[in-house]
C-alpha cells in the first residue's frame, strides 16, 4: 500500500503540468541552442574538439559578482581558462579552494595563476563597514585580515582620498594577499621546484611556473590591469618564514 502511494504521488508530482519548463529557464536553453548552432556554423569541429579533453593555459581565481565574467572580459575561448569563483576573491585554507588550486596545478600543469578582484566589491565593502553578515562573517574575515596588516597605508588612504580610494586600495591589498596565499601553498611550491630543477633549454616555459598575476577590474570602464606588485621581492622578504620558492 505504501508503494503504491509513493509511486501515484511520485507520478503526479512529475506529471508533465508540474515538469513544464520555468519562462526564464526556457530562454536559457533556447540561448543555448542558438549559441550550439552559431558555433557549429562558424566551427564544426569545435565541440568535438572540447570534447577531448582541456589543458588550459591560466587558472583564473576571481570575484562570484555577476558583472565579472572573466572569459569575456580577458577575450578567452572556452577551454582557456580553468576557473574558481567565491565572494570576495579569496584564497584561504579551505576545502573547495585547495582542491581547485591542487587540481589546475598539479594536473592540469597551467603555467599561469590570475586572481582578479574588482573595484566596487560588495565583500570588502562590507568587510569595512564591520557589519554583522551571518555565516559571511567567517568568510569575509579573511579581507579584515588584510585590511589589519595594512591598516596604515588604508587609512592614510581614506584621510587623504576619502572612503572610495580607501576601498579600491582594499580591493588591491586584498588580491596581493590571496596572490601571496597561493605562493604558501604545497602543491604551488612543489611545482615551482619542480620546474625550476628543469635546465632553461628544456623547458617549455623560460620561467618558473606557475606564475602568479595580481589583476583588478573596473566595472565601471571595463578596464582589466595588472598590478604594480614584484612578488619575487615578497617571496625574499618572506622565505625565512614560509620557505618558498
């Protein structure tokens, strides 16, 4: 008896009135349609070509904000970017973030890192204003820990600029941070290692992979920019404590 009931609410629950497709859902799979048919147009061999398999050239580490999509805004194809996205940009010590990171690098190979943040984040606004978010507390305390170790610099920022530039100087310090996050990591230095061992002839790139890029991007011009940031002078600074490479 009890199958039976489970089975008639199980075949009225999926009947074909209650699977009718969302309005909004439909014009995202008749846009999928259209786009498969323009790039078979233009491409026919491209989805066979996807299909067997994918070595990107950058890992991409960015901002969840929908008005970042980052491979139109760097000009990529699809298969040219392995991508990881969360609020605020962030590389800590967690679970998903490692797991991508151990994926790209010690896999994939990419021999470039991007982590790109933007101006405008509702992450580190929030994180400056000190606001209580929820469980994002716990999760946008890694941008207060940026904010505390330059402090300083942000303030002088903020009486000499006003909170704006304090924010977009936020922005900066943060993505420099995650990117000084990412050279800690074991799987990054035991890549960084291994290509150093490999005679400069032989290599397939003439630098130490991966290299890790510092980006920022203007959503209000569309600007993507590289930041002024030498990070072989950190990894100098740093080497006594963290050992990197």
């Amino acid at each position: 008896m009890f199958r039976r009931s489970v089975a008639t609410f199980t075949g009225e629950f999926f009947s074909a009135r209650n699977c009718a497709v969302d309005p909004d859902l439909s014009r995202v799979l008749a846009n999928n349609k259209e786009w498969v048919r323009q790039t078979n147009e233009m491409n026919p061999d491209f989805f066979k070509s996807i299909a067997k398999g994918q070595s990107p050239k950058y890992l991409y580490i960015g901002c969840s904000d929908s008005r970042v999509d980052p491979g139109k805004l760097m000009g990529m194809d699809i298969g040219d970017l392995f991508v990881h996205r969360n609020v605020g940009n962030l590389c800590p010590n967690d679970l998903n973030f490692l797991s991508v990171l151990e994926f790209a690098v010690g896999v994939l190979k990419v021999p470039h890192i991007i982590v790109c943040g933007h101006y405008d984040c509702g992450a580190v606004r929030n994180s400056a204003a000190n606001q209580m978010s929820g469980l994002l507390d716990n999760w946008i305390r890694n941008i207060r820990d940026v904010h505390r170790l330059h402090e300083p610099e942000i303030r002088e920022v903020r009486e000499t600029e006003g909170e704006e530039a304090a924010l977009r100087r936020l922005v900066e310090k943060n993505v420099i941070e995650q990117c000084l996050n990412i050279f800690k990591t074991s799987v990054v230095q035991a890549r960084r290692l291994e290509t150093s061992k490999i005679p400069v002839e032989d290599r397939e790139y003439e630098f130490v992979t991966p290299r890790v890029h510092a980006c920022v991007f203007d959503p209000a011009d569309g600007i993507l920019k590289k930041l002024d940031v030498h990070f072989k002078t950190e990894i100098e600074k740093y080497r006594h404590i963290y050992d990197l490479m």
